[in-house]
C-alpha cells in the first residue's frame, strides 16, 4: 500500500494496519527498544483512527514484535527477524481475505448458472481450455485465471461484488512474494500443485454447460482445497 493512499474503507482494516506497522519497523531499521511514533501522528499520516490503530497495535503486540508501556508508548521488542514473523501475519491476513473472496465467487457461481447463455460458456470454456494446455506444459497462466473467475462475477450481473473481489484479489496478491518465497529452497512443489487445479476449471465449465450447479460447485470446491493445501503447508509449519 502506498505511503499516501487512504486505507480506511480497506476490508480486515486493522490487520491491514498492523501489516504496515510491522513494515514500517522493517523499513525504518528500527531495532529493539527503540520507539514507535505516537498514535496520534502515526494515524493522520495513515488516515486511520486512532482506535484501529490501537486494534493493530494490540495485534502486533500478541505477535510479539511491539510492546505498550502505559504513558510512555510503543516500542519494539526484541523479535526474531527475518520471515517467521512476516509470514505469520501475512498468512492471518491473506487467509481472512481469501475466504471472503471464495465465498463471494462459489455464491456468484452458483446465481449465474441458470441464465449463462451459450456465448458466454463458450467464453469461459475456451479460457478454461488455454488454461489447462499452458498447465500441461508447465506454465502458470496467473492473469488468465483472475480473467476466468472474474467473468464468472460479471456473468451474475452484479456490479459491486465483482469490483470487491477485485479489490480483494490485488489486496491479497501483495502477500505473494512473502508466501510463495517461503517455500525457496524447500522440496515443496507449489507450483505443481497450483497447476493441478486447472483441469477442474475446465470440468466446471462442462458441468455449467448442463445447468449441473452442484457438479459445478464441487469442481470450485476442488479448486479451493488445492490452494488450502498449500497454505495449510505454510500454517502448520509457522504454528
């Protein structure tokens, strides 16, 4: 997020706050004992209110990487650096976002079905179809599939809860290089497992085709549980 740009109608706000407190501290080098500046200034800089600035204290508190001393202010512990503590917080943060997002797409999916005229199943199944080729081959087709689910949002019609999904989408996607850099250097393939999820978009688009919306469902839902699985990898080991 911008230094600027106001963040006080971003869904999770406090959480969202707390992210950018902690890069703050990052970015300022602050080092152990040293203090934050007051809420006051830290909320007309942010454009918050001090009382979720107080909610993202408290939450960086429970993290272990500040400390409040009453009438004296917030200051940094003496927290381990590096990722464990940056992945943490971003998995609490892209979890909560990610859950929103699916809900709203599996309840758009499921409104859409019954009016999807041909000309727009065959939109989405030649989507699906360049997905699943580019997959066989190795090959993340990232943009193809925000442009996959997002048609599926405007296929429902409705305006609003398309436009907050794709808020969400581009909010959570800043957690990428912290999430999927976690797994540098280690034997877990994620992006083969992000792969296997493509197949699925095109079986979903068969079972729209035959109005099937439960057969539909359960291919998102396939979906879902593939990219569940790797951040579970992620939770479990960072418990």
């Amino acid at each position: 997020m911008e230094r600027g740009e106001s963040i006080e109608n971003k869904t999770l706000l406090y959480s969202r706050v707390a992210d950018r407190i902690y890069q703050y501290i990052k970015e300022e080098n602050l080092q152990p004992g040293e203090k934050l500046p007051g809420e006051r200034k830290l909320a007309e800089e942010w454009k918050v209110s001090r009382s979720t600035l107080r909610e993202a204290i408290r939450e960086l508190e429970n993290e272990g990487i500040v400390h409040v001393e009453v009438g004296k202010g917030t200051f940094v512990t003496d927290y381990v650096e590096g990722r464990q503590v940056s992945i943490h917080l971003a998995l609490k943060n892209f979890l909560e976002l990610f859950e929103i997002k699916s809900v709203l797409e599996r309840y758009s999916l499921e409104k859409a079905i019954p009016d999807m005229s041909d000309e727009m199943l065959d939109q989405l199944e030649q989507m699906a179809v360049r997905m699943n080729d580019m997959a066989a081959q190795g090959i993340m087709p990232k943009e193809m599939d925000h442009q996959f689910h997002r048609f599926i949002l405007e296929c429902y019609g409705n305006y609003e809860m398309t436009n907050l999904v794709r808020n969400m989408t581009e909010m959570y996607e800043t957690f990428d290089d912290e999430l999927y850099g976690y797994f540098d250097g280690k034997e877990f393939d994620y992006q083969a497992v992000l792969l296997r999820t493509f197949p699925y978009h095109l079986e979903m688009v068969q079972m729209m085709r035959k109005k099937n919306i439960q057969g539909a469902l359960e291919k998102y839902d396939n979906i879902i549980k593939l990219d569940l699985e790797i951040y579970g990898k992620i939770q479990v080991e960072n418990a």
